[in-house]
C-alpha cells in the first residue's frame, strides 16, 4: 500500500465545497510539491493527509491505515509534520532540542511524556543534519525565523516518519532564510533514503531540486498531478492562478515564473 492514498476525498464546510471529490496517491520514493493559489483547498489537504481534519466523504489511508479506523494519536507519531500553525502552538520558551523531542511523541511540550539518552541524541542528530545542531541549548524564541524553520524541519524527521508533509516551510523568511531552507530541502530530496515527502508552497521559485512530482491545486479542484515538468506548464499555472504566466525551469534545477 502506498503511503498516502486520498480517494474521492471532499469536504464541504457551511454549504461550500472546499474540497471537491479528489484522488491522489503519494507512493514511497516520491517528492511531491502541491501549488495553487491562496483559498485553492492547499493546507486543507495537509490537514487531512496529517490525520488531523475528517473529510466530509471519501477515504483516507495513511501509511497502512484508513482513516475513521485507526487510532490517529498512534498515527500520527510516524507522519512528520512542520507547518505554521504547528510553529504558532510551540512554546518560544523550549530549546530547539526539546523541540525536536517533542515530535516522539506528537506532543507539543517535553514534561507529557519521559524521554532517554537515546531521544536526546536523536534530535541532536536531526538538528546537525539540519545544520542547526549549534543551537540545540537555544530556545526558539531566540533563533531568526529561518533558524526556526530548520528546528522545526529537524522535528519533521527525528522519529524515522514513513510520510513527511510540509505546509509552507520558507513562508515569512527572508531571501537567506529561504534559500537556506530550501537548501536543506534539497538535500533531504535528494536522499533516497529519507521518506516520502510533500511540500506545500505558493511559489514555484521555492520548489528544492529533488522534487519531482506535483499537485496543482485550484478552488479545491486537481487541475493537474504528476511529474513536475508536466504538471508545473504555462497553460496549467496560469488557470491554477488567473492571470498568463510563463514558467522556466533553470540548468540548476529552480522554476522561475512571471506574468505575461
């Protein structure tokens, strides 16, 4: 079975349709982007694909189990997740190493649960592979927003996950802050080793080389899904956005886009 498989999924909240009726299968070596526009149903699906919002109908399977028949808190301690609404409920108070930790247990503060030796030297592991091992005594009120990203990347991959999904992991960064996570992105794609992955992003000049698959989203509707050349065209990208744009994909392996 592969990690994720969303069929016929829809939800529908006060009469309005936020999902229409969607299928979509992330399979175990795949690095997924899903693009749209603001309102175009983006986080939504990362809420349902996270075990963390029931669609009106449809099925949800995640690594194995089927939604409305699982036990989500078990769950969802092997999908990794960074978002901004995760960012916005962590204490600014912790440091980034009991921040990493926390993700063992899906919780969001250390004192709920007792963790080893061994935990702690595994979010050590995943902050040094973030390149922010330096700052594990630091609390993350104190590190720059693209720092905090990176703490909250580390955390996304401490337990192992057999899925990562990641909700706009370079919003409200600077172009150093960016262009650091993206970086480290890039590097996590390119090991065939990590899990499968999906990042959600407004911008296709923020996609990581090593991504290679994508989801373009518009008013809860796919309007294309598969490889990334083909599902990031002119024509679909500028339905998906309203406006004619042109895509180029660089030698480095960056998009840029631009209105006509």
């Amino acid at each position: 079975m592969p990690p994720l498989r969303l069929t016929d999924v829809r939800l529908v909240r006060e009469g309005r349709a936020i999902l229409s009726p969607l299928s979509w299968t992330v399979r175990e070596d795949e690095r997924w982007i899903v693009l749209g526009a603001n309102g175009s149903g983006k986080t939504t699906l990362i809420q349902i694909a996270a075990l963390y919002l029931h669609p009106s109908s449809g099925t949800v399977e995640v690594l194995g189990e089927t939604l409305g028949r699982c036990d989500v808190r078990v769950v969802r301690r092997r999908i990794g997740l960074a978002s901004a609404a995760l960012a916005a409920q962590l204490r600014p108070q912790l440091t980034a190493i009991d921040t990493v930790m926390t993700a063992t247990y899906a919780a969001l503060e250390p004192w709920w649960h007792h963790y080893t030796d061994e935990d702690r030297a595994r979010a050590q592991r995943a902050l040094d592979r973030l390149g922010v091992g330096g700052y594990a005594a630091r609390t993350v009120g104190s590190l720059s927003s693209g720092e905090q990203q990176r703490v909250l990347l580390a955390r996304a991959f401490i337990t192992d996950p057999g899925l990562v999904l990641l909700d706009e992991p370079t919003a409200q960064l600077d172009l150093g802050g960016r262009e650091a996570v993206v970086a480290a992105l890039s590097g996590l794609a390119h090991d065939r080793s990590a899990p499968p992955m999906v990042m959600v992003t407004h911008h296709v000049d923020e996609i990581p080389p090593g991504f290679d698959h994508g989801l373009v989203l518009q008013e809860g509707r796919v309007l294309a899904a598969g490889p990334l050349d083909e599902a990031l065209r002119a024509d679909v990208l500028s339905a998906a956005f309203g406006m004619e744009l042109d895509v180029e994909r660089r030698p480095n392996g960056r998009f840029s886009a631009w209105a006509r």
